[in-house]
C-alpha cells in the first residue's frame, strides 16, 4: 500500500461519507496545509501529521468528537504501517 491510496482510498472516502466530497477536501487540504507538508513526495511523518491536524480540525471534532476522531487517527496510523518506502 502506498501513501497516495492510504489517502485516496483509506481517509478521504471515510471523510466524505460523512461530510461529502467537497468539505472532505477542504477538510484534507487545511490539514495538509497545517501540517505543513508537501502536495508532491510527501513521507510517513508527513502524513502523520496531517492525521493528527484532520483530527483536530474543528468541523472533525464537531461530528465525532474528540474520541472518535482519535480513534480514526488511530486507525490511519495503523493503516500507514503498511506503506512501503522505497
């Protein structure tokens, strides 16, 4: 599993089941931009920060609250293990 199918096919499906497409990105692109991380080559800890912004992020927090939002931080975290760096 690669980074770009953790995000494509792991976090923004769950985020737009909940939120619909268009405020699931919004919601992707303030984290990333939070996260401080790059569009292109992005890494592990790149992605893990921007976990930890998606679950902070007030509108997530909002709909799951605090445990559940950590819980799926969580789960994407886990998710990531999988990636093979090449």
């Amino acid at each position: 599993m690669s980074i770009s199918h953790i995000v494509d096919n792991v976090i923004k499906p769950e985020l737009e089941n909940v939120f619909g497409p268009a405020l699931a990105a919004r919601i992707i692109i303030s984290a990333r931009a939070k996260a401080n991380a790059p569009i292109i080559g992005m890494t592990k800890d790149d992605l893990e920060r921007i976990f930890e912004a998606i679950s902070m992020d007030d509108r997530v927090q909002g709909m799951w609250g605090n445990a559940g939002a950590v819980e799926r931080m969580k789960r994407w975290k886990s998710a990531l293990k999988t990636v093979e760096v090449s």
